[in-house]
C-alpha cells in the first residue's frame, strides 16, 4: 500500500509539474507575445510620427510651391499692369488731366493693387479722384526717379502707421526725362486674402520674410508684419540646421525646417521657397500637434487594441495567431496593390513630357495583370485618335494594324457601355458585343479585359484593355484602380499639346507665329539649306479699315490674306510676323514663288483687298536674315508704288 501510494503521489507530482511546466510556458509565451506587441506598438508608433512628419513636410512644400507661383504669378501681374498703365500715361501730356484720373480709376483695386498716385517733382502725389497730398518722406521724386522701376520694403501707410504696405513705382518719361512717377500700393492685409492657406484644416500660417535684415513682412500668425529679427528666440528642432537655413536665404534656395514657437508653445514645421521680389522668402508653418494629430489618434487606438488583443491571447492565442496571417496576407495584398496604383501614378505624372513612360505604365500593367498585351486608346469626339500598345513580342506591321482594329471595336462598344468586363473565349459574357466576340475570335485573343476612361463630366476620353492574361481576371479591379491616373496622363498631354500649340499658331489665321518663325529662322542659321526662298506680305489700309469699319473687318482682311498666301504656298511655311506683316519660306526658285505670290496678290485685289509683296531667294552662303531682309525691302517697294499710285498719302503707315 504504501508503495503504490507513493507511486501515485510520484505520478502526481510528475502530473503536477508538467502542468506547472505547460501553465509556465504558456505565460510566458503570452507574456512574450504581448512583450512583442508592445514593443511592435512602440516601433509602429515612432514609424507614425515619422511618417506623419515626413508626409506634412511633403505637402507643406507642396503647398509651399504653390504658393509661390500664385505670388509670383500675381506679382508679375501687378507689375505687368503698372507697365501697361505707365505706357498709357506716358502718352498724355498732362499727367493731371481728366483722362489720366479715369484710367488710375480703371486700374485701381485691379488685381492686388490696393491704390495708385502719381508722384510729382514737387512731391505731390495725385490719387484717382484728382486731389492731392504730401508724399512720405520715404518716397520723395528724387530718391524714386533714381532707382527707376521699383519695389518697396515694407513701409508703414501714411495714414495708418501701424498699417505695413508695399508699393511699386515706375517713372513716367517724356523725352527721356522723369515728368511723373506712376506707383502702386499693396496693402498686406488685402494681400493676405489671395494667399489663404486652408490646408491641415486652416491651421498653417503664411509669412514672408526679408532676409536681409530678417524682418517679417506679412504674419498672418500673429498680424504684426514688420517685426524685427524673424529668428529672435526660435529654438531650432533637433535634425535641422540653422546653418543651412541660413546658406539657403543666401543662395535663394528653397528648404523645411522646424522651430519653436512661444506664442504657440510647439514646434512649427515649415516649408520656405524664395520669392520673385526683393530676394524675399515666402514660409509656410504648421503647429506639430496637428502633424501628429492623426499619429496620437492612430497611438490611442493601438494601445487599446493591444490591451485587448492582450486579454483575448489567454484564451484564444492561437486563433488570434490564425487571424493574423490571414490579415498579414490580406494587408500584404492590399500594400502590393497600392504600390501598383503609386507605381502608376508616378511613371504617368509627367507622361506630357515623356511619351515612353505610358509604355512603361502599360508594362506595369500587364505585369500586374499577367497580359501579354495591353492597349491604350485616346477618344476625341467619338473616335480613336491616338493608340499606346504594350507587347511582351516585338510588334510588326500587321500587330499594329490588327491593335488598331481592336481599339475602334473597343470604342464603339464602349461608347455606348461605359462599363468595364472581362470575357475569355470559353465563356463569353453574355452581355459582351458580337463584334468584340468576332475580334477575339479573327484575332485569336484567349481572354480580355476592358474599361473606360472617363474624364470630366464622366465622358468617354480612352479606353484600357489587357489580352491574354496567363491568369484571366474576374474583375476589372487591377485596370479599374488605374483609370484616374491614365485619364489625368491622357488630359495632360491634350492640355500640353494645346499649350504648345498656341505657342507657335497664331489664334487669329492659324498660320505659324512669331515664335515659331524665329525657331526656324534660328535652326536655318545653324544649318542653311542649299535654296531658301522668301515671300515678305504686307497688308496694305489695314489701320485704315480698323478704324473706319471696326476691328472686325481688319480680322476679316487679315484671315483672308493668310487663306490666300496658304491656298498659294501649299508646301511652303507661311508665317504672321506682326500686325499686318506676312512671310512665306520655301524651298522653290525665286520665279515660281514670285508668280505664287502674284497670284495671291491678284486674290486679294480681286476681294477688295490690297497686299504689298516683297520676294528674295538665296542659297548656302546667303544668310537668311540677308535674304528676308532683301524681301522686306522690295515688299516696301511695292507698298510705296502702291500708296503713290493710290494718291492718297493718309493711308501710308
């Protein structure tokens, strides 16, 4: 009895003890695991705050950027006003007539102007409404006139001391001597209102800051421009450098930093860019507790997730252990699609100035799609008007012919879906057009998948499509969630050929203007051409018929002028230089584009019309200056034989 007793007891014990030993391995693992969860907290928490400050850093020079082109771009606008309105001015004789006060009155409040004058030698300035008043003791004639077209510091207003204004000036000549000095006045406060800064849910601060003497000239913090030494008392963050900070206001670079604020009682993180006036730097600010705001709501959430995962480990370890690869796989998935969709968005980001970074958008594309060809077409009014192919096999003539195909089939489908699908040849969808059936079929396309690219107004501008996936979809997600990226890429290089566009056609005749006469010009004069003929027009009465018909009737003149110069030089390049002023270059010989050009002439006459025609032709070692200069001397030939035979000397220009 009392061996088997302590035979028991032994086995009890024994018992007992692996109990003891599994109890204490399972604390320990689930200590351990909450210890790796803590410490997974901790690291996830200080990835956070960095990616929190690093994406704030991001869009605040972003913004920063901005910023400063809208202030750059209205500044220039400002000034370019004060020109034109100086021009106009210069014109009066009396600076303190009637007609010069209407004209102040017209540009007054234009823009960021805020008011005008005119300063005088006797320094009396003229406001709008023809009175007068003394001039600061800042801005005497004498010290204006000297610097010429001038923009101020920050000066206090004359009738507002605490008020800080900007002001600039250009001095009105009459036979090369100052009679006036035209200025504008900014009022900062006004200013601020252009520039309202409404990102991280208006809590970013606008400044611009004079380095020279570090004085603040716009605070929209604090809304006490002017104050000394921007720099006084701001504690610079650790992993800044004041010294840089310093060489870029030196080198007029731009650059992020953060500082500490009093007024606040934080950091500020801030983004400066320099600023087209005065070597100035404009600097955008955001208190750090809103950088990390959604880092310190995100920390809140995982430190409760934690306590409770920590709870639920006890009981349910090894499920929740389950759960996290399953979530681990689903997160890996998603961050791979994401990656997929930024991988996207940036190659395309400057597809207007890179045409190849489409295809390599599109071989993004099959390689998420496992396709062996992708095809991208632009749609302009209902029709295919440009096509980007993507083949993982070098394309010949006949691929590229049967792409081109498929795309009108694509688009006359889809103009009247305007929804993706995805259709294989062993199961069709059933509400896949017969065309698109016959097409995979003639084509031998195994499966296909296709979207639309909608742009504004959700209308039809493209159409993505990807072919023989070596694992067919089931849905349109991995093209679906690339479509923005492809219509912003498509919308931009329509808006970039526009812009390039109108800078070399003119608007009016549709010829090629003057920038794009002197390219050409410049390109002949590094390589001349064996034979360069020109055909220098001029528009004869065109002032005359401005004025007694209306400008109307001088377009019409001019429009039928360039018909009748393009209808003649088919295959020459026919230019509008000036006003009235025409050029053809050609490479024929000088009599058939004198007889070209006569035929104009006898077109133009025969309409009403009447053009002065000069011609010139040249070879290797005549420069093409020389030659178009030769052709605008007879073409003034022509108009004075003109005007003489006319006997009417008022129409001479």
């Amino acid at each position: 009895m009392i061996s088997i007793s302590e035979n028991d007891q032994a086995k009890e014990q024994s018992l007992l003890k692996k109990v003891s030993r599994q109890r204490l391995k399972n604390i320990l693992t689930t200590v351990c695991f909450i210890l790796f969860l803590s410490i997974g907290f901790f690291v996830v928490t200080g990835l956070l705050r960095t990616y929190s400050v690093d994406f704030c850093l991001h869009i605040l020079r972003q913004e920063a950027q901005n910023t400063k082109n809208n202030m750059n771009r209205h500044i220039a606008t400002f000034q370019n006003d004060m020109d034109v309105l100086a021009s106009l001015i210069e014109q009066e004789d009396d600076l303190t007539s009637v007609q010069v006060q209407k004209t102040l009155e017209c540009y007054e409040s234009k823009n960021i102007i805020s008011h005008l004058g005119i300063l005088f030698p006797d320094d009396q300035v003229m406001l709008p409404d023809g009175s007068f008043t003394a001039s600061p003791d800042t801005a005497s004639f004498d010290k204006l006139a000297e610097k010429g077209p001038f923009f101020s510091n920050l000066e206090p207003d004359a009738q507002n001391p605490d008020h800080g204004i900007l002001y600039y000036s250009i001095p009105i000549r009459s036979s090369h001597e100052e009679k006036g000095i035209l200025f504008g006045v900014i009022d900062l406060e006004t200013i601020s209102h252009y520039f309202e800064i409404n990102m991280f849910d208006g809590k970013a601060s606008l400044y611009i800051v004079d380095p020279e003497n570090m004085n603040l000239i716009l605070d929209t913090l604090h809304g006490h421009p002017g104050a000394n030494d921007a720099k006084k008392g701001r504690q610079i963050k650790s992993g800044f450098s004041e010294d840089q900070i310093i060489q870029d206001f030196a080198d007029g670079k731009s650059g992020l930093t953060a500082y500490f604020s009093t007024s606040h009682r934080e950091y500020l993180y801030t983004a400066y860019e320099p600023i087209d006036v005065n070597h100035w730097f404009l600097l955008l600010s955001v208190p750090e507790s809103t950088v990390l705001e959604g880092a310190e709501y995100i920390k809140t959430i995982l430190f409760r997730l934690g306590i409770f995962e920590g709870i639920v480990l006890i009981t349910y370890f090894l499920w929740i252990l389950l759960r996290s690869k399953q979530e681990m796989k689903s997160k890996e998935t998603e961050i791979r699609h994401i990656y997929y969709m930024y991988s996207i968005q940036q190659t395309l980001f400057d597809a207007y100035r890179q045409p190849e970074n489409i295809l390599i958008s599109l071989e993004q594309v099959a390689q998420a799609t496992t396709a062996r060809t992708i095809l991208l077409s632009a749609i302009a009014d209902e029709e295919v008007c440009r096509t980007f192919t993507w083949q993982n096999s070098a394309a010949d003539a006949d691929s590229k012919k049967r792409l081109r195909q498929i795309a009108q089939v694509l688009s006359e489908d889809m103009l009247l879906r305007h929804s993706g699908y995805t259709i294989s040849a062993e199961h069709p969808s059933l509400q896949a057009d017969e065309k698109i059936r016959e097409a995979m079929n003639c084509f031998g396309i195994t499966n296909l998948m296709a979207i639309p690219i909608e742009g504004q107004k959700h209308r039809l501008v493209g159409i993505l499509a990807a072919m023989d996936m070596e694992q067919p979809c089931h849905t349109t997600d991995l093209l679906t969630s690339v479509a923005f990226s492809f219509s912003m890429a498509l919308y931009n290089i329509r808006a970039y050929e526009t812009i390039e566009r109108m800078g070399t056609t003119d608007s009016l005749t549709n010829l090629r203007n003057r920038n794009s006469y002197e390219h050409i010009l410049e390109q002949y004069e590094k390589s001349r051409p064996n034979r360069l003929t020109c055909v220098y027009a001029d528009a004869n009465g065109l002032h005359e018929l401005n004025n007694s018909q209306g400008h109307t009737a001088g377009d019409k003149m001019l429009q039928f002028v360039a018909h009748a110069l393009t209808d003649a030089f088919e295959d020459g390049m026919v230019y509008r230089i000036g006003g009235d002023e025409f050029l053809v270059l050609t490479d024929m010989g000088l009599e058939e584009a004198a007889e070209l050009a006569a035929k104009a002439k006898q077109k133009t006459e025969e309409n009403g019309y009447h053009v002065s025609i000069g011609t010139a032709s040249g070879g290797q070692t005549d420069s093409p200056a020389s030659i178009i200069k030769t052709a605008e001397q007879k073409m003034y030939e022509d108009k004075k034989q003109y005007y003489m035979g006319s006997n009417d000397r008022r129409k001479m220009r």
